[in-house]
C-alpha cells in the first residue's frame, strides 16, 4: 500500500471531522517541511515509536551504466537513512 498525501488528509479529515481539510493539509505540509529542513542542515529528525530519519554523506564512486556497461565516476551526495525503532520492528514482526 502506498500512501500518498491526499490519501493521507483523507484518513486525518474522516477520522476528525471538526478540523478543516485546508488546515490539516496545512499541518501536514508543516510537519513533512520540519523533516526536509532538518534533514537539508544535516540534523536527524526522530519521531518516537516510529523511527528516525537522518542525512547521510555517500562518498564519490565509480558505477556502471546498466544499459551499456560503460564507467561513469558518480559525485559525492546526501542520502537519506531511515532506521525504525523497537517498537515498529516489533510490530512489523509480531513480537509484541
């Protein structure tokens, strides 16, 4: 299942219906801009009993080209690590 933000606000807006659509969507954009901020300053962004998002640098490399085989030098970048928490894996896992 992939949950898109409009599916999102949906969920948000049937399960509490005295808040407004456009003020939900509001908070989300708020909360998802919190994360990118914190994560383009290279900070982590933890959100309890859910996991933590953090910055990562990869260094430079050489990697190949699938379709033709041919070398081509990739420059460093950020990545994003995600690392869930106890309480997700234990979910996701049945060992509660």
């Amino acid at each position: 299942m992939v949950i898109v933000k409009s599916k999102l606000l949906k969920q948000l807006s049937d399960n509490y219906p005295n808040f407004l659509k456009k003020d939900l969507a509001k908070l989300i954009d708020i909360f998802l801009n919190e994360i990118k901020n914190a994560l383009q300053k290279s900070e982590s962004c933890e959100l309890r009993g859910f996991g933590r998002f953090s910055a990562r640098l990869q260094k430079k490399r050489i990697s190949r080209n699938p379709k033709t085989g041919e070398k081509i030098e990739t420059l460093e970048k950020k990545i994003i690590h995600f690392k869930m928490s106890k309480n997700l894996f234990n979910k996701l896992n049945n060992n509660e």
